[in-house]
C-alpha cells in the first residue's frame, strides 16, 4: 500500500464536509503530504559520523520514500 492511498483512505472516512466532491480527498491528502516531507526532511542529518546518525539518515531516507509514493508501506489492509 502506498502512503497517499492510506492517508486518502483515511480522509475518507472523516467528515469532511468536501468529501462528496471529487478529488476533495487528493487536496486535503497533498499539503498534508508535503508538510509531513518537510518535518521529516529536518531530521536528516548532514553527516553520517556515527552509527545513531547512520541509522536516522537510513530512516529519514526510507520516511521520505514513503511519503513520495516510491516504495509500498507494510501495512495490513
């Protein structure tokens, strides 16, 4: 499952007065997307000098990955 088909999903079950209009899911679903790339984007470190800043770069990475759409998340449906 990729990460926007599970925060789509997601405001499709909230009441969201717009959600009967289409495409209201994608437009709530992408600034969300983009701030959630942001905040995680701050947590990368410039430089991988020890194996805690190895790992949060590997993870930083990986959020990113999912939050683009790139890899699927492990998520049971």
């Amino acid at each position: 499952m990729k990460f926007s088909t599970l925060l789509i999903e997601s405001i499709r079950q909230s009441e969201i007065p717009l959600r009967f209009e289409p495409g209201a899911e994608e437009a709530v679903a992408t600034p969300v997307t983009e701030m959630l790339k942001a905040w995680v984007a701050t947590h990368l470190p410039e430089a991988a000098s020890s194996e805690f800043d190895f790992g949060q770069k590997v993870l930083v990475v990986r959020l990113l990955e999912e939050l683009s759409d790139e890899v699927d998340l492990a998520v049971e449906e």
